[in-house]
C-alpha cells in the first residue's frame, strides 16, 4: 500500500520546494550563497562519516614534480606555467570513489585523480577523476547520488535497487554510467589510466584576458582495464593491487609519467555553443576543441608515513593560484564550498598547517588565528585583523581574476530535459567503442542490473535506448525485457516515463 503523500522538509521542519536545482544567477549559474538548502544540505553530507573520507575513502599516493614543456603563456599569468623547463613540486593522490577504506582497489568504480601543486604562489590543486564526464550536474544532488552508491540504511548492504533507481531518474548521468560499465570502469591500476579535470576552469594572461579550460592527463604507460571478470577475480586475489602497484613500480624505478594537454574555450565560444559547456556531464569535442600540450607529471617519490602524507593529504578545488580561477560549472561551485568544509570536519580547523597540506614553495601569511592543533607560533604578536596600520601583509588588487558578466533571475533553473542528454552517450557507444568494449559493456550492466526490480530496470533500459537502440535493445535481451515496453517507455518525456513505473 502506497504511504501517503509527504512533503519534504529541511532537518528543522522547514518544507522543502525543491530538491533538484540550486538557486544559481540565471539558468547556467553560478551559484547563490543564499541557497541555504544547499549549504545545508551540504554542510549536513560532509560530517556523516567520521573520520573516514566520505568519498574517496580508499587510496594512495605519492611525490613528483610537473614540468612545463610548451609555452601557455598566452593563456595563464600562473608563475608555474611561466616557462618551459620549469619544475614544480607534486603530490598525487589516487582513490576509488564510493567504496569503503577496507573496499577493493579493482572495484567497478570511477577513480579520483588528484594533484596538488607546491608553487611559489602558495598551493594549487587540480582535483580529478579518471574520467572526463560525471553522473550529475548540480551539487543539489551529491549526497543523493552518494546515499545510493553506498549502503542501504536498512540492511547495510550494496543495494541494487537504490544504484539503480536514482539513475534511472537522472537522464543526465547516462554518458558517466555508460563509461563506468565499460571496463573503463575498472581500471587495472593508477599508472596506466588517464586523469581529468572534468570540470572548465578560467586561465587569464597577464592582461587580464582570460578563457575556458579543460586539463586532460594522458598516461604514458599505456590504458590498460581489467575485464569484470578479472576484476572479480583479483578482488580476492589481491584487493589492494593499485596501492601496491604504484608503490612497487615507484620503489624500483619505474617512475609512472602522465602528458597534460589541454582544451581552450573562449568566451565568445563559450556564449555561442551548443550545449552548456560547463555541464560536467558533457566533454568538449575534440574536433571542436583539439587538445594542446602543456607538460609532463613524473611521480617519483614514495611516502614515507601513510597516514601522515596520504590520509591526512586534503585537496580542494578551490586551491588557486593567481592565472587560475572557477568557472560558472553548478558541481565546482559546489564543491568550491564542500571540500574545505569536509576537511576542517575530517582534520580539524587547521588541516593546512600539516605538512603534506602547507605551502612548500611560498609564505603562509595570513590572519587566521587560533583553532583546534595550531601547530605554528599563531602568528606571534602580530594584527590578527585587518586593514591595521603595523605592517601586517596586505592584500594586492592587481591578482585579482577578470569579472565576468553574471545576470539572471535568482531562481531554482531547472536544467531543459531532452534528447541533448543522449547524444554523446551514443556517439561514445557507436563510434568510440569496439565490438568487444560493446560485449564487455551490456554484459556488465546486465550483471548488475539484473539484481534491480523489474520496474526499475525498464526504466534504465529505456535511457539506454534513448542513446542508441541497439544499446538498449541488447541490455534488454540479457535481461529478458519486454522490447515494446522499452520502446515505449523511451518515446515518453521524463515525467511520463518516471509516473509509468511507479510502484
């Protein structure tokens, strides 16, 4: 029997309007701090776990340097990029996603890919996956998407039904799903897969004129994925191959490299295109946009203390550098906000004084003081305030990133749903695939999604169609599906498909 209707509340009881779209300056954003049903909501998602990472719980991690080799100048005043040759400190760290601490290296999951930069402008961090596209596009929907990559609340278990049912109900996320079930889903380790930014972020010149990119990190070992089968098979004959990999082929000197190129979008470009280029469900075409290089990450260096130097490392998006700045992207300005927050939950409100955190090439000179673990002199007897008048550091107007133009209703924008959603799902399955990535990947959702309710995979296999019908129609033959009922649930809108499986 259905429960009666209720209304969604905020933990204080207030009703909730809606719980999809963020309140962002016009339909493509950025962002409004006033939406306190996402700060909260967020602020709420960042403590459930302690201590444990709540994303990205299991990794590794080591030190390298990123060395220029093309001149970028044009594009970024960013002093690290200032000249081919030059050599700037790194730390990595490498993860899986959704799994727990104690989770499998080789389980069906995206991977974290994350850099940060020790520069002589303070610490610049570039925070990644393995792949170029995400599930979602609005930080509304993070802690959603995570619940349901998690534990049930009820058993505690993996639960199909849940992995399935948001997806269902997020068209957008059918170009990341589509990716994940192929066996670049599970990557054979950290050396031989790719890392990207996924996100656009803003490059200015010394001029102030500035464009849109996107960072792509191309191993040069070589991709190589497990199949699902073998990587089944090496959960349980060694499920922490990655961490050991990396750490071996660091120990003995095969220094694991990776070639950045990047994607340039400008702005007039950007204005014009045909989709929203700061969806982060979607990649910029590379016939649109040809990648160009930039320079070369070598990882070299083992920790020495685990906890010290990986579990303790913290990255954010946010960390810039003069010549970098955000983009109007909903998910990076969400998680311009969650990632310090989390940390200073995680670590305490002085995460950036631990080694692995602090500036290496650059002063740390501010006016925060005091907090659990101060591990500095505190600022001695300096201004802990500003402006004062006994030589405490200014701050510099001259660094300041180019304004662009924000205008728009404050409002909940809900993205237009339509075929936009499918088409680079489909290219990917049509035109990037083999016939043998295409077996790999109906034979893995179908092993997965066999385990979801009847009702909840007609509606999957539908966007699978939407995408490509041939997709569809061999993910719905391993499952033993009715192929009108998918046809005709893929001929409906969202709302109609979404009212037409219901319990």
């Amino acid at each position: 029997m259905k429960n009666s209707k209720r209304t969604l509340t905020t933990g204080f009881g207030m009703p909730v309007d809606n719980d999809l779209n963020s309140v962002t300056a016009g339909a493509k954003g950025p962002v409004l701090i006033q939406d306190a049903h996402l700060t909260d909501k967020l602020a709420h998602f960042d403590r459930e776990r302690i201590p444990e990472r709540v994303v990205h719980a299991k990794g590794t991690g080591a030190y390298g340097y990123f060395e220029v080799t093309h001149d970028v100048t044009k594009y970024t005043r960013a002093r690290f990029l200032s000249e081919v040759g030059k050599k700037t400190e790194v730390f990595a760290r490498f993860s899986t996603v959704g799994g727990e601490k104690g989770s499998a290296d080789s389980e069906r999951d995206p991977r974290g890919f994350a850099l940060k930069f020790y520069t002589e402008e303070g610490n610049y961090d570039m925070v990644g996956n393995n792949t170029p596209v995400f599930f979602i596009r609005d930080p509304l929907k993070f802690p959603d998407f995570i619940h349901t990559q998690k534990r049930n609340p009820a058993t505690n278990l993996k639960d199909a039904d849940m992995f399935w049912d948001f997806l269902s109900l997020t068209p957008e996320a059918i170009h990341q799903v589509t990716i994940l079930f192929s066996d670049r889903g599970t990557p054979r380790d950290y050396r031989h897969m790719n890392g990207y930014s996924s996100h656009a972020y803003m490059w200015y010149n010394e001029k102030g004129k500035h464009n849109w990119v996107q960072f792509h990190f191309k191993t040069e070992q070589g991709i190589q994925n497990f199949t699902g089968e073998e990587a089944d098979r090496m959960r349980n004959l060694d499920p922490d191959c990655a961490t050991r990999d990396l750490h071996e082929a660091i120990k003995k000197g095969d220094f694991p490299s990776w070639r950045l190129e990047i994607q340039i979008m400008t702005p007039e470009q950007a204005e014009k295109y045909r989709f929203d280029p700061f969806d982060i469900t979607k990649i910029w075409p590379h016939a649109d946009f040809p990648p160009m290089d930039v320079g070369r990450l070598v990882l070299n260096r083992n920790p020495e203390n685990y906890f010290a130097e990986v579990e303790q490392a913290a990255f954010s998006p946010a960390n810039f550098v003069p010549g970098i700045a955000p983009s109007p992207d909903k998910m990076l300005q969400g998680r311009l906000f969650s990632y310090h927050d989390t940390h200073r939950h995680r670590l305490g409100s002085n995460y950036h004084l631990l080694p692995v955190n602090a500036p290496k090439a650059s002063a740390m000179d501010s006016y925060q003081r005091d907090g659990a673990m101060r591990l500095d002199n505190n600022g001695g007897a300096g201004p802990n305030y500003w402006p004062n008048s006994f030589g405490g550091p200014d701050p510099d107007p001259a660094l300041a990133p180019p304004a662009i133009d924000v205008s728009g209703l404050a409002a909940r924008h809900a993205y237009e749903l339509g075929d936009v959603d499918f088409v680079q799902a489909g290219d990917l399955y049509r035109k990037v695939m083999t016939d043998s990535d295409r077996e790999h990947l109906v034979g893995n959702i179908v092993g997965h999604l066999k385990n979801a309710q009847k009702r909840i995979q007609l509606r999957q296999v539908s966007l699978f169609y939407k995408a490509d019908p041939e997709y569809g129609t061999r993910v719905a033959q391993g499952l033993g599906l009715d192929m009108k009922e998918v046809q005709r649930l893929a001929g409906m809108s969202q709302d109609e498909r979404v009212q037409a499986t219901q319990q």
